[in-house]
C-alpha cells in the first residue's frame, strides 16, 4: 500500500492529480489516502507560490535599493571630484588625499556599473550574472570602506599642511602669479572673505595705518568678473575709500570648506556602502532562490 501510494504521490506532482483521483477512487482504493495526497499537492503548491512571492519581493527590493546606491554613487564621485579639486588647489603637499578622491571617484563609477549589470540580469532571471555582480559589489564595498577610513578623514596634519599651502598660495597671488590670483579672486567673491587673516594682509608696510589696505576687487561686495578693467578698477577705489571690503578672513572659511567637503565623501561613502551590503544580501538570496527553482 505504501508503494502505491509513492507511485501515486509521483504522478500527482506531475499536476494529473485530478484524472488520477477519480482513478484510484474507482478501483477501490482507500478514500482517506486519496485525501492526504491530494491536500498534500494543495500544501506543495501553495508553498510553491509563497516562495515565488518572496522571490519577487526580494528582485523589487534589489531594483529600488540599485536605483539609490546610483544615486549615491553618483553623489559620491560628484563630492570626491570637488574635493580632490580644492584640494589641489590649495594644498599641492596632499597628493595622496588627491588620489584617495579619485580612486573614490572611480571605484563608485564601477559600482554603477556592477549595479546596472545585477539589474539586468535579475530582469532576465539569470542568477549566476546576479551571484557575480553580488561579489564585485562586496569588494567594491571593502576598497571604499578602506579609503574612506585612512584617507577622508582630515587630521591635524591636514589641518596644518593646509594652513601652510595657504599662506603660500597668497604669497604667490600677492606676487602676481597668475593662477594663485585666479585662486584668490574666486576664493575670497565666493566665501565674502579678504586675505588669509583679514583685509590687513594686504597693507604696504610704508603705507601710514590710517590710509586703507590695497585690498583686490575680488574682496569688495561689487565685484564682477564679467565687467571691464576700468570699471573693476575704479569700483575697487570706491570700495577701498568707503571700507567696503569683507573684513573676514578666509583662513577659517576655507579650513571649514575643507573638513565639510570630507565630511560629505565621508558620509555618502558610508551611505554607498550600506546600500552595497544590503544588494549583496538580497543578490545572494536571489541566487539561492533563483538557482533552486531552476533545479527544480
């Protein structure tokens, strides 16, 4: 009886389960093993369906959660390119913060890549492709948690080091060097800052204190880029007789431009690579699912 009931329970997975039952039923067999298997089938079945809706969940969540770590590492190479920017503009000494930036930069474009990739083959039900993308991730994640430890964060060295690279770009901008002026003039109409310390760094020594300091067009609230020398010129006059020139200095503001830009890479690093954790979870569950299902 348990052998028939094997051979039985076979062909019911074969979805003949109904033509079978009337089968059996007609010659003889017992009504109450005929019941078991056939809620058995009910049982598979319905099991079968929960697991196809946890699989269709966890594909939802991996399209929505790879749509926002693109967001994030777009954030991220946007963030890390400004910064590697400023960074060598004013602090030539930091070349390896610099290539820490870029190495960033470029390990969250192969992040969208990796994600694009997992996507696509969720979307074509392949679970290797998705197993691989789920891996590439996970080393993506380890380089980028490395980098933004060591590297991001700014110490008091950097602080110092910056400091110095400072005061030396202003040296060079005060000595006409053209791309320090450049520097200077974008720095101090864009913070509302004069100088290093104050409007003071610009004073001629041999000039009596109560004539005003030779500030630039860039420290005064009138200044345009777009407009003629000539005009510059004698708004800058007008600035320095009225004292209307940025009495703040710029060391501090761009001590502060400095430690927020690392902040900002920082954190949506941090952000990026619990999003890759989260899409290395939900890829290897695919997989799992996925492959059994096609085992099956």
């Amino acid at each position: 009886m348990s052998l028939a009931y094997a051979y039985f329970k076979y062909l019911i997975d074969r979805e003949n389960y109904q033509c079978l039952i009337h089968y059996f039923s007609e010659a003889g067999f017992r009504n109450d093993i005929v019941v078991e298997a056939h809620s058995d089938v009910k049982t598979d079945k319905e099991e079968h369906n929960n697991k196809d809706k946890c699989l269709k969940c966890a594909k939802a969540f991996f399209v929505i959660l790879g749509m926002l770590a693109v967001i994030a590492a777009v954030a991220l190479i946007i963030v890390s390119v400004i910064s590697s920017i400023a960074t060598k503009a004013y602090d030539s000494d930091q070349s390896s913060r610099m290539v820490s930036m870029v190495l960033l930069a470029v390990s969250a474009a192969v992040t969208i890549c990796a994600i694009i990739y997992g996507e696509v083959s969720v979307f074509r039900n392949r679970p290797r492709p998705i197993l691989v993308a789920a891996v590439v991730l996970l080393l993506l994640a380890i380089v980028q948690a490395l980098i933004a430890g060591i590297s991001v964060t700014v110490e008091p060295s950097d602080e110092a080091k910056l400091m110095r690279s400072l005061t030396e770009s202003f040296r060079q901008a005060k000595e006409d060097n053209m791309r320090h002026a450049k520097i200077w003039a974008m720095t101090q109409s864009d913070l509302n800052c004069c100088g290093v310390y104050g409007p003071e760094d610009y004073r001629v020594s041999t000039l009596p204190y109560y004539f005003p300091p030779n500030v630039p067009i860039s420290c005064c609230t009138s200044y345009d880029s777009s407009r003629s020398d000539l005009v510059q010129e004698r708004d800058r006059e007008l600035c320095k007789v009225k004292k209307t020139y940025f009495m703040t200095g710029c060391k501090e503001l761009v001590l502060t431009v400095f430690k927020e830009t690392s902040s900002m890479v920082f954190s949506m690093a941090v952000i990026l690579i619990v999003l890759e954790a989260l899409l290395l979870i939900l890829g290897a569950v695919i997989y799992q699912k996925q492959s059994t299902k096609s085992f099956k």
